[in-house]
C-alpha cells in the first residue's frame, strides 16, 4: 500500500459498516489505513444528519481538516478530501460552494463509485466531484466481499432506506427509499465474516424488520420474500455464529415471524431496540409512528411471551411540537409500564424539509430540558435497576478486546451491557460464562466462572480485531 487513507466516522452502526465498505473498496487501489488525518492522501468524512447541528459541525471539522491539506501542498503532496453520508446526500453541492477545497462529495447510496470519483478528483486539480444520486442498481452489487478479517462482532447491512416518512425524521430524504438485499447474499456475507472470526452479527437497516429480501433461489419459498424472521432462523445455522442481534426496529413491523425468532432462535440475543418516540397517542399521530402506545404495549407483550427474558431498549422525543404535560407524563407512564435496560432519549430539534419543522406549536426550550431531565432520571434509575439484578448472577460474556487495566477484557453481555473481567488476551472472540460482582450505570464488572484452561487445549480460535479504519462504536443506534 502506497497511498494513506483515514476516514472519520460519525453517528449510527450503519456508517460504521459503510465505513469499512469505503476502505475495502479503495484498497485494490492502493489505500491503506491511516490512524489519523494528518498526511493522508484521502480524508472521508462519513457525516450523520441525525443531530442538532449537523452540518455546521461538518463545516468546521472541514476548517480542521483544510490546514491539513494546506500544510501537505507546502510538503509537495495533495490530499483529497471527501464529504460522505447523509449530511452529504442532504447539503450535496451546498458543501462544494461553502468548502471549495472539498474534492468530492458522495452520498449514502453512491459510494460504490468512489474509487472512479477519487480518480477524477485526483485527475484534475480544481475539478470538483458530486454524486448524491440515488442510482437505479443497488450499490451492494458493486461492493467488494468483506475483508479476510472480521471484528468478533461485526455489522451486516440487511436492509436500508425508509417509507415511513415520520414527520421528525429526515433518514427517508438521506437514505432513501427501503430497499432489502436479497437474503442468499446476506447469507453469503455472514458466512465470510464467519469464516474471518465474527461470532456475532447484529444485522443493520433504518427499518431492518421491515426488511423483505427475494427467497434464496430453492429455498422453501422460492421465487417470494422472506422477513427479519426467516433470515435470522437460516443466519444462526451458520457454523461459528454464536449470536445475532438487529437493529433498528419499527413497532409497526414486529410480524409473527419475528417474534417465532425470539422464541425459536437461541443465537437470536434477548435484547431489542424497539424505539417508541412517545407515550402520547396524539403525539404519536402527530409524528406518524402509525402506532399507538398500546399497540406498542401489546408488542412488547408478545415478545415477552416469546422470549420471557428479553429485554428492551428504545428512543424518545421530548418536547415535540404540541406536546403538552399531559402527553409528556404519558411518556413517563409508559416508561414505568415496559420497564427499560436502557434508552436513548433526545430533545426534539426541527430538521428543514421535514413537516414537523414547520409546525407552529414548537415546545419552549427550558420545558424540553425539563421534561429531558425528568425522562433520563427514570430511564437511568431502570437501568441501573436492571444492571443491578445482575449481581451474583451469570452472564456469558463475548470477550472483544482488552480492557483499561493489564490482564483485563472486556466484552458485551446478552443485553449489551459491557463487562469488565480478568481473562487472558488470547480469549477475546470466546463467549465465557462470567459471575457478576459488580453493576454501574453503564457497565459490570465479574471474573470467569470456569478455570483458565490453555489456549491450545480449545478447539475455538477465533481471533478478534477491530475495524481496519475508522472504527468506533457507534454514537448512537440507526
Ligand atoms: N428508524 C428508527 C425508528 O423508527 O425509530 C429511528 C431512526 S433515527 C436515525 C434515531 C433516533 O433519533 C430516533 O429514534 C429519534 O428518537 C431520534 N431523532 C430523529 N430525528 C430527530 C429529531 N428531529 N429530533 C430529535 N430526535 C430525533
Ligand atoms: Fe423511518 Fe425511523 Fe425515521 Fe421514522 S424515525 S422516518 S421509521 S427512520
């Protein structure tokens, strides 16, 4: 590898996963990782739209990252710098006019052409490159296999894009319309990440139990569709997947045969992210969930029929335009009535080009602090509750890289939760059961159940490493 790649990566899982596809793709051109921006020959910024903000914070990362391309031209170099994801795909040649020294600027659904637009932008000094196009073939058909190696949890893109079109959210103007990839090709990328030492996959999409991809050719149901449910019965059949996860889902799609999952699939994890935005059916109209909070209620009864120890999370809006106390105290009923592992929760903030941002009852800001202070002192309360029950109790844990402190992993448990304990390095990537000692807010801390037994008398030697470039955790769930 000759040329320095360093991508950042801002917001959900499915950037993270789109991150990585990024690096595959310009290594058959030479780019290798680079841990930092400074003297990288191409800078991506794989931006989110989610946040307040987003696209001046895009704006002054640039500012950033323009002297460091201003101090390689003085050393005789040139770094191009591109603009993708979804404030990409919402600001598009807008980034181009305020950044002239942005070199290209692609979209969520177009960066399978990025080794040809790196290439123009490399061809021309002062030609600027754009492409927010929504192209008629699907980009997984043009992106290269998953690497050799994989992250003992890795990400898998099942299903992209959205048509619910809530009046809050802007993901259906970014991403798209949904989309869902065929089920024999998911199959066929878990089974490479397998092979390159994932031991559990947590399927992405906007929607991803929404997801209806074509039957795999022979399959029970050739020539029809399978949903979230079939996929993940015939994705845990793969040797070596030990758990799967997914992520997000949409009430309004819980079908029958993804609850038969939760009941059936023992890899399946018992832990769903299943946001509700509100307690208050007005506010929920209002929003177009196209649910109301009992139909959410049932839900999630239904699930817990299926699989009486699951566990949830969820995301919620405060201070929605129209939401008086009355529907916020809903919120917090509904809170009470689930009970939470752990929850996201936001204030509400206008995106332009959404209906809601021009909705003339806008909450004043110091009630939406209010009510964001009064609906985190619950959440946390129930996730330090359910954190606690842990203590003295066993988790398996899937141990994914060293902790803080020598001798230490730290891994993820059933619920997600990090566990901290006393393992030997060379069992990251094994699932070992872990007594519970102590429980924080986000985190719990245990020591191994079983005796230590020497890596070669295992026969189980997947070996994690983490993401090749730019690989956080992601800030927040998609
Ligand atoms: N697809 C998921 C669903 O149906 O709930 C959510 C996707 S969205 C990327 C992640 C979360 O960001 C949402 O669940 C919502 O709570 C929050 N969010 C989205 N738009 C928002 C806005 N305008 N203001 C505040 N929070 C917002
Ligand atoms: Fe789609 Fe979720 Fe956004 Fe609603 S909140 S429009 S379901 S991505």
């Amino acid at each position: 590898m000759t040329k320095r790649l360093f991508i950042k990566t801002y917001g959900c899982q499915m950037n993270v996963y789109d991150a990585a596809r990024m690096a595959e793709l310009m290594a058959p051109l030479g780019y290798g990782p680079a841990g930092s921006p400074e003297g990288a020959d191409l800078v991506i910024l794989n931006t989110c739209h989610i946040r307040e903000k987003a696209a001046e914070k895009v704006f002054s990362e640039l500012g950033t990252i323009r002297r460091l391309k201003a101090a390689r031209a003085r050393q005789g170099g040139r770094m191009i710098i591109a603009v993708a994801g979804c404030v990409a795909q919402a600001e598009g040649a807008e980034i181009l006019e305020r950044a002239p020294f942005v070199d290209l600027v692609v979209g969520p659904q177009a960066y399978h052409r990025l080794p040809e637009m790196v290439a123009r932008a490399a061809a021309a000094e002062s030609r600027q490159v754009l492409d927010t196009s929504f192209p008629a073939e699907p980009k997984f058909d043009y992106l290269p296999e998953t690497s050799a190696t994989s992250p003992v949890s890795a990400f898998l893109t099942v299903q992209e894009g959205c048509d619910k079109f809530c009046t809050f959210c802007v993901v259906p103007y970014t991403r798209g319309a949904e989309y869902s990839r065929p089920a024999e090709a998911v199959i066929a990328e878990a089974r490479r990440l397998a092979a390159a030492g994932a031991r559990e996959i947590t399927l992405l999409g906007q929607n991803v139990n929404a997801y209806h991809g074509a039957a795999p050719p022979n399959g029970s149901n050739d020539g029809g569709e399978w949903g979230l449910g079939a996929l993940i019965a015939a994705l845990a059949r793969i040797p070596g997947l030990d758990r799967l996860r997914y992520t997000t889902s949409h009430p309004r799609d819980v079908d029958d045969g993804l609850v038969a999952a939760h009941r059936d699939v023992a890899e399946l994890m018992p832990f769903v992210h299943l946001p509700v935005q509100s307690g208050s059916d007005r506010v929920l109209a209002a929003m177009h969930r196209r649910h109301t909070a009992d139909q959410y209620r049932c839900t999630v009864e239904r699930l817990r029929r299926a699989r009486p120890d699951l566990a949830l999370s969820s995301d919620f809006i405060v201070g929605f335009p129209g939401e008086t106390e009355a529907d916020f105290r809903a919120t917090l009923d509904l809170v009470r009535a689930i009970g939470f592992a752990q929850a996201f929760s936001f204030k509400y903030s206008p995106r332009p080009g959404t209906p809601a941002a021009n909705a003339a009852d806008q909450v004043a800001e110091p009630a939406k602090v209010e009510r964001l202070a009064a609906l985190q002192s619950l959440i946390n309360e129930q996730q330090r509750a359910f954190n606690r029950s842990w203590v003295g109790r066993v988790l398996p844990v899937l141990f994914e890289k060293p902790g803080r402190h020598p001798g230490q992993l730290v891994g993820r448990s059933p619920y997600l939760q990090s566990v901290h304990a006393d393992v030997s390095a060379e069992r990251i990537g094994e699932i070992i059961p872990v007594t519970i000692r102590g429980a924080g807010a986000n985190s719990l801390a245990g020591a191994v159940l079983e005796r230590e037994v020497p890596h070669s008398a295992r026969e189980d030697a997947h070996q994690g490493t983490s993401l090749a470039v730019g690989a956080p955790r992601a800030e927040h769930l998609i």
